[in-house]
C-alpha cells in the first residue's frame, strides 16, 4: 500500500514573535509526505526550480520517500515568506512567489494510479487533471483553501464530487456552504460528494463526519509551539498514513486515523520548517496516542 | 449534601446578531445554581434591590433551591447590559449598574458552613470574607476575572490560598501568572493554593489539571448557539454539582464532573437566559453524557 501526494514543495522564510529562520523547505505536499512517512509507504508529486538545493532532497530519501516524481525545472522554486503574531494562528503573508509551480502540470507515473491519493491544496484545474489520470485511486482525499473557494468554486465542487474525503478547515466549510453551524456545513459537503468530511480547528483540533456519525478531539496539547506552519498537511499525513497502513475504514479505526493526524500536527508545530520530523522515533509517535488517550478518556455512567 | 454559591443575582439585557431580549434573570449565582440543581442540592446567597420581580423567585424554587440566603435591600437590583458579535464569544458590555450589589456584604447561614462553597467571580475581599464565615467548608471553589487579576490580586490570591479548586478563563489564568503555556500557568497557581484547576476554553471547551494528571474535553458540539452568557458558571454548577452528588475525588470521578460542567454549560447557551434550564428533564442529561462519549471515545492502540 501507498500513498501519492500531489502539491506544492516550497523554499520558506518563517518569522514569529520569537525567532526567525532563513530558507527553509516547506510546503504542503512537503509536509504531508513526511508525516505520513511515518505509517506507510509515500511517493511525492511535485516541481522545484534549478535553484532547489540538493540538501533538500535527502530530507525525503531519508524517510524513505519516493521523490521520482519532483520534477526540477528551468527557474525558481516556490517561495513563501510569512510571519506569525503572538497568537501563533494565521501568518501574514508577507511575499509569495510561484516560480516553476506557477505552471506546474503534475504527470501522475504509472506506479500511482492505484495508490491512496491526497490532492494537497492548489488550483483545482490542477487537481482535476491528476485524478483523471489516476487510474483507480483507492481513496482520494483533498485539500482546498478559501482562495480557490472564491475564485475556481464550480471546479472545485466537479472535484469534490470526485473525491472521497475532504479535509478543510472550518472556517473554510462555512466559506464554501455558507452555514453557520458545522452540522448543516457538513451535510451541504456530504451531498456534494464526499463521504467523509474532517474540518480542523487549527490549536482547537478537529472534527470528522462520517455515515451520520461525529468524533471530535481537542489539539495535542503541547508546552511550546514553534512554528504551526504545515500543521494541517502533516495532520491530512498522520490521518491518511494511518488509514492506509490499515486498509480499515471502520468508523472505529477512522477514529484512531484522526488522532495519528492530530500527532503528527503536533510534532510538526514543535520546530521550525519539518525539523521536528528529523528527531522522532516510532516509539514517540505511539507514546503521545497512549499519552493523547489517557487525557481525553472518560468512563461510561454507571446505571 | 449541598452547593452553597456566594455571586451575583442580577437583571441582563441581551443583544445579538439575531435577537435581544427585555429585562432577564441573570448573575454568576443564578446560572451556576441552576445548573447544579439538577446535580444536588442547591443554596444560593445574594442580594437583590426592591425592583426585582418576584417571578424569578419562583425559577430557583421550582428548582427546589434554598433561596433564604437571598437578601432584598432597598434599591436596584444589578443590571448588566451586553452585545454579542457574530462570533458570539466575549460580548461588548453596554451597561453595567451595581445597585445593591455594590455594598454586598454576605452572611452565611449556619446551615451553609459545611456545605461545598462556590465563590463566584465577584471581589475577592467579599470572597475573602465569606470564607472566612465558614466552618469547615467540605471543599472551596473560586471564580474571578480579569478586573480582580489587575485590581485585587493580592487579596485574590490569599483566597487561592485557601480554595480546593480554582476554575477560571485559560486567557485570566496568562494573565494571572504572566505564563503563556497552560502547564506552566498550571504549575504556578497549584503552587499558589489549589489543588484542582480548572481552565475554561469558551467554545473549545476545557482542561483540568489535578495531582500531575491532565484531561481536557472539547466543548459539546451544538447545531445553535443562542445566548452564551452564563456558560461558564453553568459549567462550573455541572462540574461542583457531580462531585457533590457523588462525594468522590478520585481522578476518574473529576473528569466526569468535567463532562457534567460541559454539558450544563451547552444547555445554557441554548436559551437567552436561563430559559433552557426551565426545559431541560432529567433524561436529556444523561442523554448528553453518553452522546458526548460517543463523540470523543477511541480506542486504544492494538499491540
């Protein structure tokens, strides 16, 4: 089993209250990759310019991440240059330049078509001529942005009905249904197409819909955020990661998915660009859901 | 076994985005002492002016709570004006009238002073001076705010000293220790007094820390939020109402009293006052408690 990753691999410059960094790598599909590396197998779909330093790469070998997919081509990687306030939540963006990635044309190889497959968020034109040459994805899951929720709405949603799960933020769903209360977002979404909806919460946690059923857990509560930068990419890795190790789409192991997705958002947060992800050994990931149980269970009432 | 509350009775004019009420029951008292009456028994101490209806007398006796601790004086019952925003947290305050309240000297009765004590958030020299009326109270829970936190923090503190179990705004408990991790602003204030801490995330729900040990809960999912004034004394008349009834402070007990907090808090944001307190039967609680199981219960990891 595997997962393929189609989105954005970017050269970031991160500032926030407390600290700096220079070029650094990021972006989505970037993120997603490492976080799912630790429960499966992951190949990653992607473009860098000529200036993409080599050092980079390595990062992916090293988790054993199939990098035959990124593409170098004539010009600039993708850069994103954001700076967080105190609250640590949404950056400002302060410079973004595209380069290659602004005519990115992902070739899905022939060894993905029945992969997992996670649409990280880009244009929506872009997502939809890589699902249509995958062959028989497993399950798709997909990404999107209020960006393209203004702007590429009506192929956003021919995608949507393409997909099978769908995770955005809340603020998003209620952006793209235009309801208020995550309930009604949640049945607009679940008729237009995908059968399981996850809304993140960013430091609140998420939520997960499914056959009229409804988990929510609280963030991964952590001493020190760093850096949230590619939380919500590295939670769609943890999640997706898990559901492909198991091949078990119970809502019982679903559950379980959510929570992996809430780890790996948790060590993304706890340094700059993905270095956490250098330090962790498998047992800290199954030690904080142990860890993660002990802090949200509760007993039944005794009749 | 009962709930003694010390706290405000007051009359609330409410507004939001899509309603306002006239002349309603409010005050920190109020709610937490209905709240709790569906959990134990219930004696609440406050003052009201001459103008205060006799109707809503009848709410806390219907409710079979002890009402002789409420003293009538000559003037105006507090009055507090508020404004919601769309995002329905922190409302405006557009009036405020101390009335009566402002020279609120409570007297506790001799049937109170074994009783568990609900310090509300009101001055901590009136916190300072009830406890100090009580016997042997069976366990002190304080509430403040940040008016308190800069205004009286000394006096504040000396009632920490004396409190069991401290249940405020994770925002207020920054504020109080000048921490920005919740761990370590849990550190300090059990240094300070209390044994239990409990920090009250608004729409997030809450966490509690108690004896090194951690839990948290996301708030109860609603389809419609009407009025969310009271929540928070509502949560802490679900959360002292449990332990009373139940005379058990092991850890596994706390943190279904915590459940019970957060469910009476999602009753009382249902209504505008405490209307939806008035509609509530025994069964929809316990209804509650087991739906929120369901939404936060997974299981542990298969070895």
């Amino acid at each position: 089993m595997a997962v393929t990753v189609i989105g954005s691999i970017a050269i970031d410059n991160i500032e926030t209250p407390f600290d700096k960094t220079g070029d650094v790598l990021g972006g989505s599909a970037t993120y997603f990759s490492l976080a799912a590396s630790f429960l499966t197998d992951v190949k990653i779909i992607g473009t860098v310019g000529n200036d993409f330093d080599r050092k980079h790469l390595s990062v992916f070998k090293d988790r054993s991440i199939d990098v035959k997919g990124i593409k170098t081509e004539e010009g600039k990687t993708f850069r994103w240059k954001g700076r967080y306030g105190y609250d640590m939540s949404d950056p400002e963006t302060l410079m973004t330049e595209l380069g290659v990635f602004s005519s990115f044309k992902p070739a899905v190889p022939h060894g993905s078509k029945n992969d997992m497959l996670f649409l990280a968020n880009i244009d929506p034109d872009i997502q939809f001529d890589a699902l249509k040459q995958m062959g028989a994805p497993r399950l798709t899951a997909l990404d999107t942005m209020n960006f393209w929720i203004e702007g590429k709405k009506e192929k956003l949603m021919k995608v949507l009905e393409l997909a099978d799960i769908f995770i955005i933020n809340e603020s998003e769903a209620r952006l793209l249904t235009g309801e208020s209360s995550i309930f009604s977002c949640a049945k607009t979404i679940i008729k237009s197409g995908a059968k399981i909806l996850i809304l993140k919460r960013g430091a609140y946690g998420a939520t997960m819909f499914f056959e009229n059923k409804f988990f929510m857990v609280p963030a991964y509560p952590l001493e020190n955020v760093i850096d949230p930068t590619g939380a919500g990419d590295s939670f769609a890795g943890g999640f997706l990661g898990y559901i492909d190790n198991t091949g078990d789409m119970t809502f019982d192991n679903l559950k379980k998915a959510l929570v992996f997705g809430n780890i790996m958002a948790s060590f993304a947060v706890e340094g700059f660009s993905v270095n956490r992800f250098l330090s962790i050994n498998g047992g800290e990931i199954k030690d904080r859901f142990k860890k993660f149980r002990e802090m949200t269970y509760f007993e039944e009432l005794s009749e």
